[in-house]
C-alpha cells in the first residue's frame, strides 16, 4: 500500500516523516512512487527523499515561498535528489534552481538517468540554454508550451534530432494556447512535422492520476495515442 505516496501538504508531510522515524528502512524499500505537491517545505521534502531512497517516479511541484529561496536548502534538496534511482521524473526546475539561474541540466547526475522527464516551467522552451537536447537518453519528454511566439523552434528541432532514442515529445498548452494553432504552427514549420510530436492539455495532475497504478505519467495517454496513429 506504500509502493505510492502522495504528500499535498506540510502536515501531511510532517506526519509521514514522524511515522517513519523508527522504521527508516521501510520507506526505502517500499516506496517507488512519490508526488511531493502544495505546502510540503523544502527542508521536509529533502528528508522524504533521503527516506525513500528507492524511488523511481518522483513528481516534485512544490514551489519555494518567496522570491528568494534559502540556497542551502535547494542544494540539500538537489543533493538528495542526485543519490536517488529515478527514471521517471516531473518537476518544476524552479523547485531546485534559484529563479535567477539557467541550470544546465546534462551536468547534473539526476539528469543524466531520467528516460522520461517532464518539465513544468513555460520558460525551458524558449531557448536551448538547459541543454534539454543534449539528453541524449530521454525516450519521453513532455513540455510546457505557454507561448507559440516565445517557442524557440530550433530548441525542437535540436531535441527531435540529438535525443535518438526519443519516442514521445508531448507539448502541453496552458494559457489559453489553443491546439488546433499549435497543431499548425508545428506543420508550418516543415522540421517540426514529426510524428513523435503530440500536443495535449492534460494537466500533470490529471496523468499522474490517471498513472498511478502503473507509476508516473503522462506516458499512458501519450503511448495510447502513438499505438492509435500507428493503427496498432
């Protein structure tokens, strides 16, 4: 009944940390899927993940409060994070980033292991600087598309053609974006007309709902329409 957890508040957060205090074996050896979301504090996340130090599919989408985050804290939360044997992760970059920085995501080990990452800043697709491209191990990449104007196309192409074992890039419009003109935008765009490409307004909230039984994802809905277009 542990293989998922999911903390939506500090409380919450607190209380699963307390029950464990006894037991820390547990945790590392039971919980494969965690979602870290709402108030949970970032000192309180860094020791939930110290705790399941097994887990696999992390959802990380709480946010720091305030406009300038404790340094040590994000390191703590990084540093824990590296150490775990994740393959599938949605996160906010936010979360362990100081808004001011553009990290590079090939140099840090927790990146380096992801197949199937989901990135929930608006912002990573308006320029290459993360080097989300140069992953080349990813097999499913699902981005936050908030504007087509701020969309580097050439960041696509790069991702479409560096990441070679890639097999789903799933665009998730927010902010009023409408499909049907991403749909459009992708055709117009003669490099972007790949049929690795699906655009969606599923909310992170709703795959990993939707995912829990068999772990994380928006991964579910995406294959599901792969196998529809193949006619599989």
């Amino acid at each position: 009944m542990y293989n998922t957890v999911i903390l939506t508040s500090e409380t919450l957060a607190c209380r699963f940390v307390d029950s464990l205090r006894f037991r820390p074996a547990f945790a590392s050896t039971k919980v494969r899927s965690l979602c870290l979301d709402g108030t949970v504090q970032l000192a309180t996340a860094t020791e939930i993940v110290r705790l399941c130090s097994g887990v696999k599919d992390l959802a990380l989408w709480i946010l720091p409060r305030g406009d300038t985050p404790i340094v040590p804290d994000l390191q703590n939360l990084l540093d824990a994070l590296n150490l775990l044997p994740l393959s599938r992760l949605s996160i906010h970059l936010s979360t362990i980033f100081r808004r001011t920085a553009s990290p590079f995501l090939p140099s840090i080990p927790l990146f380096s292991k992801i197949t199937h990452l989901e990135l929930l800043d608006g912002w990573v697709l308006w320029s290459s600087a993360t080097g989300i491209q140069c992953l080349a191990q990813i097999t499913h990449l699902s981005l936050r598309l908030v504007s087509i104007h701020h969309t580097a196309p050439a960041l696509l192409q790069q991702i479409l053609t560096n990441c070679v074992h890639l097999q789903v890039l799933a665009l998730r419009v927010t902010n009023g974006v409408q499909v049907r003109d991403v749909d459009k935008w992708l055709v117009e765009n003669e490099d972007l007309d790949d049929p690795r490409i699906i655009v969606t307004t599923k909310t992170p909230h709703d795959t990993w709902d939707n995912g829990m039984s068999d772990g994380m994802g928006p991964w579910k809905y995406a294959e599901y329409i792969m196998k529809h277009r193949k006619g599989t």
